[in-house]
C-alpha cells in the first residue's frame, strides 16, 4: 500500500488517512492554491460537507467554495478570509452560508495552509461545523436576556451555592451594583443584619419542599443604605428533582413601606407630647407582661401625674397646659433608657414602662425624673411638680394587678404631699 511523508513527519498510510477524513464527523473541504478570479477551487470533500451542503461530491469538486455563500453571507469575514488565504495565514470564523436547495445555515469554520517540500502554500484545508443550533439557543438566550432586562422587576438567577450567575438591569438599578460587579459574588452580599437566621432558615425550608418563599426583605443598596423589597425566592431543579440554582424576583417597595411606616407611627404617637399614645402603651404593656410569663423577664411601671394640673389650666389656659404637658414629657424622655416606653397614659397622666428592671432600678429612675420635672420652669406657670407611683412586676401577677399596684402607689406619693416617689405594696 502506498505512503505519503508529510512536511519531515512520520509517513502515515495513506488509505487510513482518507478513511478517516471521509468518516470524520466534522465537514473536511481541500482546495487548491489559486489567487486569480475564481479563487480557489474545491479538490477534495468528504460526506459530511456533502451533508451538510446539499450538494453531492461531483456537484462540488472544481468549483470556488463561493458557491455557498449568498446575500447573508457577512462580507467581513469574506474579506478577512481573503486576506488570510493571500497571506498564508491561519483563517478562523463564523458566517451564513447556502445550502443547496436555499436554505441557510450557520457554519464555523477554520483554513489552514498546506506547504509543499519547498515551502509553497499548494493547497489550503477547511474543516467546517454546522452550528446552526448553537447560534439558535445563543439567540433565544439573548432574547430572553432582552425580555429579562425589559422587565420591571429585579431579576437574580443564582446557582446552588448562592453564587450570582445572572441580574437583569431592574436588579442593577435597584441594588447600585452592576452585573460585572455582582457575578459570581454571593446574594448574602445584600443582608442587611435585619432579618435574624431564623428568616433565612424559613426561607430555605419553604424553597426546599417545592413552595416559593415570599416576603418583604429589608436589603442593603452598594451605598450602604437600607431599601424595602417585596421579593420572592423560588428553587429551579434538573430532571433529578435536584436543586440547581435559585431564582429571585423582586420590586421595590421602600416609599409603600415607609409611608405605611409614618403612618403606623401616627396612629401609636399622641399628638401634642409626641409620646406613645394610650393604644401603644397598652400593647407594650402586654409585650412586657407575655416576656415576663414567658421567660421570667420582670419590667416595672411608673405612673406619673402633674401636680396641681387644673390650678394651671384654670390660671393660665389650655395653651399653657399644653406646654407644660409637653415639658413634662420631654423630660420623662430624657431621663429613661432608649429602649424603655413612655406613654401619655391619659390627661397630665403618664405612665412609664421599663424593660427587665429592678426595684432599685425602677426607684432610681423614678427620682431622676423627678429630680429633672422639678427643675423644669415654665414662664407662666413657674415651677412644676409631678407624684410618681412606681410598681415592679412579681411572678404570677397580670398586667392589670401591676397597673393598679402603681397607681395605688400614685394615690400614696399625692395623700403624702406630692412631688415625691411612693413604691407599691406586694399583692
């Protein structure tokens, strides 16, 4: 059997060679070396390049591989093809070729030079891939990534281990980050320290049985500022039922939170003292009493009245009352720790209730503020004076028996001469 040698290689056998071409899986076209008009002409193609084409081998041989080309085909490649072939140089690309009943379809495909013993280029090979379903699904990705960026709300496609693999501009605009910036990071990038483990826990268990997990996340923007988002988590599996990525829709609703935020905060306030109103007041009273039961939490209670109240009504008006009320309120505020509740209770009533506390505590705070209402002056009604009744939770007692305990101790602290602190009796 006759042997070629190829270039100084070790010769192959010749017939192997051809039958491996001709089996190739890849399309294999070999012409000639020729630079005048007709360029140069087909010598050699396998089965596949006839399947592909449409054309049968003799249709094909001695012809200018232009025949497969037509209007869609991309000038520019021709061109940089044409510039690689003068220059004997690798040629590598994608165009729209014809096949022969008309029809389209996307070839990828490289040329590479063959030289002669002395060097010349005498032919050039071809090897040719139809990647007409590639180029489809890149397309639909692409539209989908266009219908995905045209929409309103922010999308995030993240894989198993929470890594970013895709946001569309909604989510873009929504977080500050880019999607350059965001992929590949991790989603827990936009925590914000709000929502304990125990919401994330619900959230994964809700997403691992199958359900989407909706809720109103409190997320932190690139800024560092906090935003509203209504936004729901759902699992996307494989054929398996395995979990694969995860897919996040969300939309912004920080103004619809705040407002119903300011307006939550309007109906708990009472307007003149801007302190809690009576409803909220109840309501923390009930939340101390339900930790109390629940996890043996004592809290205690100040009721607080203005002294000789109506004499200033009376002298100086409703105005001057008003102020005073407002005086007085503020310095109940300053004197109590941020996390204890004051709460216009009703008239020049007022009640103070705070959080896991002492006897000892709840009478020291009892006094500083007293101490700071006797300090206060108004430019009318002068001096004021306020009765403190001060009453600390024991076990077993409702909120109710505590609150009449307190005021109990009020009534007490005014029969003893007012402007004083009285502490409640044991049940």
């Amino acid at each position: 059997m006759a042997e070629v040698s190829v270039l100084g290689t070790p010769s192959v056998n010749a017939a192997l060679l051809q039958v491996a071409v001709e089996q190739s899986f890849s399309a294999v076209l070999i012409t000639n070396a020729a630079q005048d008009e007709k360029g140069p002409l087909i010598q050699y193609c396998n089965e596949a390049l006839c399947a592909m084409t449409g054309y049968t081998r003799d249709e094909l041989i001695g012809q200018s591989p232009r025949i497969l080309g037509g209007p869609q085909t991309d000038r520019e490649v021709l061109q940089r093809l044409r510039e690689c072939l003068r220059e004997g140089r690798y040629f590598e690309g994608r165009a729209i070729n014809y096949r022969k009943n008309g029809e389209t379809y996307c070839v990828e495909w490289n040329i590479s030079p063959v030289r002669d013993s002395n060097g010349q280029i005498c032919h050039f090979v071809s090897v040719q891939r139809d990647i007409s379903a590639q180029v489809r699904a890149e397309q639909d990705l692409q539209l989908l990534a266009r219908a995905l960026n045209a929409a309103d709300e922010a999308i995030l496609l993240a894989d198993q281990q929470l890594r970013v693999v895709f946001v569309n501009h909604a989510f873009e605009e929504l977080t500050g980050y880019s999607y350059a910036e965001f992929k590949g990071q991790s989603v827990t990038l936009l925590r914000s320290g709000i929502h304990g483990m125990d919401f994330y826990r619900q959230m994964e268990d809700t997403v691992a049985n199958g359900r989407s997990f909706r809720a109103t996340f409190v997320n932190r923007h690139k800024s560092g500022s906090l935003y509203y988002a209504e936004q729901s988590v759902t699992a996307l599996r494989n054929d398996a039922g395995e979990i694969t990525h995860y897919v996040g829709v969300s939309r912004d609703v920080s103004d619809a939170v705040e407002r119903e935020m300011a307006l939550r905060e309007q109906a708990t306030r009472d307007k003149l003292s801007g302190l809690l109103n009576r409803h909220a007041g109840e309501s923390e009273l009930k939340r101390c009493q339900a930790l109390a039961v629940s996890q043996g939490q004592s809290y205690g209670l100040i009721l607080v009245d203005i002294d000789y109240f109506k004499r200033v009504n009376d002298q100086f008006g409703h105005a001057v009352g008003d102020r005073v009320i407002q005086m007085v309120g503020k310095a109940l505020s300053d004197k109590v720790r941020h996390y204890d509740r004051v709460v216009r209770w009703g008239g020049e009533e007022f009640l103070v209730i705070l959080s896991n506390v002492s006897v000892n505590e709840a009478l020291e705070s009892a006094e500083r503020i007293r101490s700071a209402v006797a300090a206060c002056e108004d430019a009318e009604a002068g001096r004021l004076t306020i009765s403190l009744g001060v009453g600390v939770w024991q076990s077993h007692e409702t909120e109710e028996t505590l609150l009449h305990r307190t005021d109990c101790a009020l009534y007490r602290a005014k029969e003893r001469g007012r402007n004083q602190v009285a502490l409640a009796t044991g049940m």
